[in-house]
C-alpha cells in the first residue's frame, strides 16, 4: 500500500439525517426539538481508495442515530427534578411546572447528564455510533445543529396513537417553521404572534384526555402498537385539538383559531413539522368576498 493510501483521510456527510425528539429540560420543561447531524469519519483507506463507500455509511449512520434518538423522549437523568421509574419519568422545573409521563422503554433515552445540549448529544451519538463501523475508521465526530430558520419558529410535542411506526411514541417533539397568509399577503407578524403562544406547547387530541377539558392539569393516555403511553402536565402548556395531531390537524387548527381573530378575511396556514415537510390550510373568507 502506498503512503498515500496509508496516511490518514476525513470524509464528511452533512445531513446525514435529522432527529426529532422530545426533551426534558430542567428550566423549560418538556419542549420539541429538532437536529440535523453532520458527520465526520476519520481513518485509513482501504484498497479501493475508500474510506467507507457513501451509501453503506449514509445508511449505517442514520440508521444507528435513529434507533439511539429519533422520535424520543430525550431524559437527563442527572437533571435536578428528574425522578426516574421503570415506566416513566417526572420532571418539576425551576419554575414549579410539574410533568409526569409514561411509555414503553423504546420511547424513552436515559442520557447521563444534567442537561441536553447538542455538544452533548452529539458526543453521546458519536461513542456509540462509532462502535458499528469498519476497523480502518479511527474516529467519528457529529455535529447537531437547529435548522437555521429566518422567520417564525415554534415547538411542540405530540403522538399519534394509531400510527404503525415511531411516531405513536407520545411526548416526542419537533422544532419548526410557520407562515401565515391574510387574504394573498403573508402576515409575518400574525406568524411571530402565534408561534409565540406556541413554545414548548403539547398537542393532544381531545380524544384522548384523562381528565376534564378544563381541569388546571390535563391528562392523555392511550394503547398503541408499542405499548401504554400518558402524560399529564399544566394545561397553560397544553393546546387541545379535534382527531389526531398530525401536521394536517394542527395546521388546520391554526389555520380556524386565526380566522376567527381575522374575520372576514381568508387565512392560509403554513405549518410544517421539523425539516422539509409539512401541511397548509386556509380558513375564512376575504374581506371583498363578503355580501354587501
């Protein structure tokens, strides 16, 4: 082999894939997150010239972060307020609001730290993922990093109870973008007001609830394929809709709470949930389009 092929080489993937996740955070209490992951594989090539062929590499690492963390709920197992049981976790914050949760193991990732960061997840990710790939990588380094978002951003977490994949997981999360329409003039104030009401929230389906529509804390549980999940929290935290909570039920309960403060105009909502996808609904009519 020459010296070339022998001397140390980094390949980068960038986005390799994203996470959406729920986090327990010890000051703001259960909020939606969303990453999207870099990585860099350090070490020697093989006789091809490669270090790791693109395609196994992409494929391998989103698969191991995915099963580590995606569609979570992220727990700091040495956060102050945290207490840990074999079904669940409660988290009391700073501030005194109180979550209880509770679902299967696969729902739920211990971390051992008393709060997560990106650095710290992404060093976490990195010693595990790097233990699944080829002798000749020496090193994997990943970078966590919020979709860079010019404009109106909010969080939320949610499950979707009859979903044949992970996200009937209860409590995991997103962080995303909204735009907002009056009549065929986008409202970025409207958008910035909403998303403002909208941080850290819990979406939860009415069909759902444990506990009256309008007790001081509200309560939601049900079977899905994986398991028994619930959760009870403040309703100040809380946003209650009709169906499931997919992206098109949210956008389009928006999309009826902004008409009825608009009345008289056509709003249009743009909701999406994390990177790249989403729904859009429009509610109300215009104003020119109202009788004399």
């Amino acid at each position: 082999m020459s010296q070339a092929a022998a001397d140390s080489v980094t390949l980068f993937v960038e986005h390799v894939t994203h996470i959406d996740c729920g986090v327990l955070d010890p000051s703001r209490g259960l909020r939606g997150a969303t990453w999207l992951v870099d990585a860099e594989l350090t070490g020697t090539r093989d006789d091809q010239g490669m270090l790791f062929d693109f395609g196994p590499a992409k494929k391998l690492l989103k698969s191991e972060i995915d099963a580590l963390v995606d569609h979570r709920l992220l727990v700091p197992r040495q956060a102050p307020g945290i207490t840990r049981t074999d079904d669940g976790v409660a988290l009391t914050t700073h501030e005194g609001d109180h979550y209880d949760y509770r679902g299967p193991a696969e729902a739920l990732t211990d971390l051992d730290m008393a709060e997560i960061t990106p650095e710290r997840l992404a060093d976490w990710l990195g010693q595990r993922v790097a233990r699944q790939l080829p002798a000749n990588v020496d090193s994997l380094s990943l970078t966590l990093r919020a979709e860079i978002i010019d404009g109106p951003v909010y969080d939320y977490t949610h499950g979707l109870s009859a979903h044949d994949g992970n996200c009937q997981r209860l409590a995991h999360g997103h962080r995303c973008r909204l735009a907002v329409w009056l009549d065929d003039q986008e409202r970025a104030d409207i958008a910035q007001a909403f998303a403002a009401r909208w941080q850290g929230i819990f979406i939860g389906s009415r069909e759902h609830l444990t506990t009256p529509a309008d007790a001081t804390r509200l309560g939601f549980a049900y079977d899905a394929p994986q398991g028994h999940f619930a959760i009870e929290l403040d309703a100040a935290h809380c946003a209650l809709i009709d169906g499931p909570a997919t992206v098109e039920n949210i956008a389009d309960a928006i999309a009826r709470r902004l008409a009825v403060e608009h009345t008289g105009h056509r709003v249009t909502v743009k909701a999406y949930e994390g990177v790249g996808k989403g729904a859009v609904v429009s509610h109300g009519r215009r104003a020119s389009a109202l009788p004399a």
